[in-house]
C-alpha cells in the first residue's frame, strides 16, 4: 500500500512538473505573440513603409522590424517547441479523429 501512495504521489509530481513546464511555455509564446502583434501594428500603423523616418517610443522603424523578425523567429522557436512536446497527443487524437469517420 505504501509502494502504491509512493508511486501515485511520484506520477502526480511528475504531472504537475510537466503541467507546470507546459505552462510556462505557453505562457512565453502568448508574450513573444502579444509583442509581435503589437510591433506589427506599430510598423503598419505608426511608421508604413516609404513614410519619412520617424520614431515610436525613441525607436526607428529599422530597429522596430529587428525587433519584429526576431520576435518571429522566437515564436516560431517556442511553437516548434509546443508541437513537439504534445505530439503524442496530436497523433492520438488525429487517429482517434479518423477513426471515428471511418465507423459513420
């Protein structure tokens, strides 16, 4: 009985360690998102393309589309990271998914 409490408590602490890895990872792709979209509208909006140099928050434009390519690539970093942490789950429930057409 106390092997199986031992067991339990350790496959819960293991859960809430990766619950609370998947979090953080979510939570840092919602941020560098939060960041791109706004830099995107700062360079749509703010400083278009052929308008005369100007700043937004003491930046410049160049500096602004820097900070929006790396930024993509940040996201395009952590969203490779997200689908390669839940890709059991993708497989599962895209045969899971197919699966059930085929029965109907």
């Amino acid at each position: 009985m106390v092997c199986f409490l031992y067991n339990a408590a350790s496959t819960m602490e293991v859960y809430m360690r990766k619950a609370t890895m998947h979090y953080i990872f979510d939570a840092i792709e919602g941020l560098i998102l939060l960041l791109l979209a706004v830099s995107g509208f700062i360079l749509w909006f703010a400083l278009p393309e052929g308008s005369e140099a100007g700043k937004v928050v003491l930046i410049d434009r160049r500096t602004w589309m820097q900070a929006h390519q790396w930024l993509a690539v940040g996201l395009l970093a952590f969203f490779s990271t997200h689908i390669i942490t839940h890709w059991t789950w993708i497989s599962y429930m895209t045969k899971n998914f197919f699966q059930r057409l085929k029965k109907s």
